[in-house]
C-alpha cells in the first residue's frame, strides 16, 4: 500500500508540473494588452504556486504543516480558476485552450481538497487516540 501511495504522489507532481508547463505556454500566447498583462501575471502567480506549495509540502516539519501547503495548494488552484474563467468569458484566451487547462485544474483542485479532508481526519484520530 505505501508503494502505490509514493507512485501516486509521484505522479500527481507530475501532473501538476505537467499543468503548469502547458498554462505558461498559455500565458505567453495571451494577447499584449493591459488587461491580459494583469490576469496573466495573477494567474501566472496561482498556476505555479499550486505546484509550488504542493512541492514544499514534502518538506513539512508537521502533519499540520504538511496540510497548510496542501491548503495553499488549493486556494491557490481556485484562484487560478477564477482567472481562467475571467480570461475565457472576456474571449482574451481561446476556450479550446482555458477549458482543457479549467477542467484538469477542477480535477487537481478536487484530489487536493480530497486529500485534505483524509489528512485533517487522520491528524484528529491521531489527536483524540493521544498518539
């Protein structure tokens, strides 16, 4: 069992790192104007910071730690959505190209928020047993 938990980490930091290739690829396509300049920059910022805060997660000094980075994670993967939705719905960014990267960031969204929920369960088990 904890074979198959490290290959899954391994390959949700690929496919988060995966994700972030493929949206700065986005960014750079955006058009050069004021508005795109802003919400790529914010964007920019939340996309590699769901990567960021995932990797650091491995470093954690705590459980407690550990769900912090995973949180982050996640707020910023919802930040990241709203900007996405914003480039989309004002037709800045082509919707052959936000919706691909809006749905695997819904389903990257959804496995941080998983994994937070099984994490906070576990640490409160692990409080309540005095362990």
């Amino acid at each position: 069992m904890g074979n198959d938990n490290k290959d899954f980490k391994n390959k949700f930091k690929e496919r988060l790192y995966n994700w972030v290739l493929l949206l700065i690829k986005f960014i750079d396509k955006l058009p050069k104007d004021s508005s795109c300049s802003v919400m790529g920059k914010q964007l920019l910022r939340s996309g590699t910071s769901v990567l960021a805060n995932y990797a650091e997660a491995s470093s954690a000094s705590s459980k407690k730690d550990f769900i912090n980075f995973f949180t982050h994670s996640l707020k910023s993967a919802n930040e990241s959505k709203v900007w996405l939705s914003l480039l989309r719905d004002t037709k800045k960014g082509s919707e052959e190209e936000i919706n691909p990267l809006l749905e695997e960031l819904i389903e990257i969204a959804n496995v941080l928020a998983s994994s937070i929920i099984t994490m906070k369960k576990s640490l409160k088990v692990k409080n309540q047993s005095g362990k």
